[in-house]
C-alpha cells in the first residue's frame, strides 16, 4: 500500500503532537507545522526521514505558502490535514476582555484555519483526502468568559459542515472534532502561563489526554472511504452541563 500524507498544524504539544506521533508511529508520512523550532525537531529526531517539520507562526500567510512551497517531493500529497493549531486567550468575561487576545485568537483559530485549508483543498479533492478540524464543546456550549474563543470554534465546527456541502461529489471527508476539557498547555496559555490554575482545573479530574484525541483522529482518518463522521464531541466523564443562569432585580 501507498505510504499516506498527514499534515497537522500545531504539532509542538497536545493534541498536535500526539497527533503526529501516531499516525508517524503507524508508517505515515508526517508534515508537522508549528512555531516552536525545538519541539518539532524532537519529532524528526524520533522519526527521521518520514517526518518533515516547518516552524513558522501559522497567521502568517507569506511563511505558511513559503513552508508549502519548500515541501519536499514525497510530502506533497497530502492525505490527511488536521487543522488543530488554535487557542483560548483569557477568561474574564467579555467587557474586561482585552481586543488584541481576541483578535490573536480570530486570527489563529478562524482565518489562519481557513487560510490553510483554501491553499490545500486541490490537493485534497486531487487525493479525495480527509480534513479534520479541531473545534471544542465550546462551539455549541456557551459559558463565562468563552466570548470570542467560542465563537471561533463555532465558526470552525460550522465551516467543516460547510465545506461538506461544497465538497459534495469529490471523496473528500471534512469532520469537526469538539473536546471538552482536556489536559494540555490549553489552560497554561490561556491564562499566561498560570501553571496553579491549570493544575486546580485538571486536579482529580480524570480530562482528555493529547493521546485520547490522536486516537480519535486515528480513528476518523482510517474509517472506510465511505464513511464521514461529521462531528464528534469528547468529553471526560467527569465533565457536564451546567443549568442556565438567571439575572434577578
Ligand atoms: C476546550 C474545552 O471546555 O475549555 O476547548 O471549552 S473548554
């Protein structure tokens, strides 16, 4: 069989790089995309030749055509992209929120999102490829202090469901991938660095590890090519719903 094509963005922690690691560790070919230079070298250390890393920032649209353009050869034909680079910036509730982390986060989880999946989809249509994007159970489940940040994975949850209607036809499978809590360095950004928040939010708490959602992925990718899971939501057992709240005079 073909060796296969796996592009994943945000590949230095977390989802991503467990991500890259597994599908690597199962003889795919892997393009792993990310700021951090360091981490993704620790992926072509344990991979070699089969893995091939660009560090770039993804809202970077010059850098993000020049990292596909200096693609070797044998990546070119991308199977597979898993759009997981994104993040939450902040968790005061939105007139204390400050205007550049949510437009850090538009810019990363919506338009650097949909900026790569535009330069990709001739390729994926040409391969009748798979588009996993990583939203969260935030893009339908509203809470305090989730402003913006779920309003870009509604956007990303909402434009994987699009791209299914526009990609009617060609093979090409789209699904939206929606964790709830996860333990990762998602709450260590969040709050800039605030290593105590993160460990009382995931203390006793059994979350979703970076491995769980590689699985998921894992899983979705190697369906049969008649198959498109559309969405799917994870959460811990631990996690669940909350009641709505009421304002009272
Ligand atoms: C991350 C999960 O619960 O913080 O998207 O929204 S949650």
């Amino acid at each position: 069989m073909d060796m296969k094509t796996l592009l994943v963005t945000g590949a230095s922690a977390g989802f991503g790089a467990a991500t890259a690691r597994r599908f690597a560790q199962a003889g795919w070919r892997v393009i792993a995309f990310a700021r951090r230079a360091e981490r993704l070298q620790q992926l072509t250390g344990e991979f070699g030749a089969n893995m091939h890393i660009a560090a770039f920032d993804i809202r970077d649209a010059n850098a993000m055509q020049m990292a596909l353009d200096a693609l070797p050869a044998d990546f070119r034909a991308v199977d597979v992209l898993v759009n997981n680079a994104g993040l939450a910036l902040g968790t005061a509730k939105a007139p204390q929120c400050d205007l550049a982390q949510w437009r850090q986060m538009i810019d990363t989880n919506v338009t650097a999102l949909a900026t790569l999946t535009h330069k990709l989809l001739p390729t994926l249509i040409e391969r009748r490829g798979a588009i996993v994007n990583v939203s969260s159970i935030s893009a339908t489940y509203p809470y305090t202090g989730g402003n913006v940040y779920g309003g870009t994975k509604a956007f990303v949850t909402q434009f994987s469901l699009g791209l299914r209607c526009d990609l009617h036809g060609t093979g090409v499978r789209v699904t939206s991938v929606e964790p709830g809590m996860a333990e990762t360095e998602f709450t260590l950004v969040r709050t800039g660095g605030d290593q105590e928040a993160s460990d009382k939010l995931y203390h006793g708490s059994h979350p979703i590890t970076g491995d769980d959602i590689a699985q998921t992925i894992w899983w979705i990718a190697n369906l049969p090519p008649h198959l498109n899971v559309n969405r799917i939501e994870v959460m811990p057992v631990t996690q669940s719903f909350a009641g709505f709240q009421v304002a009272r005079d």
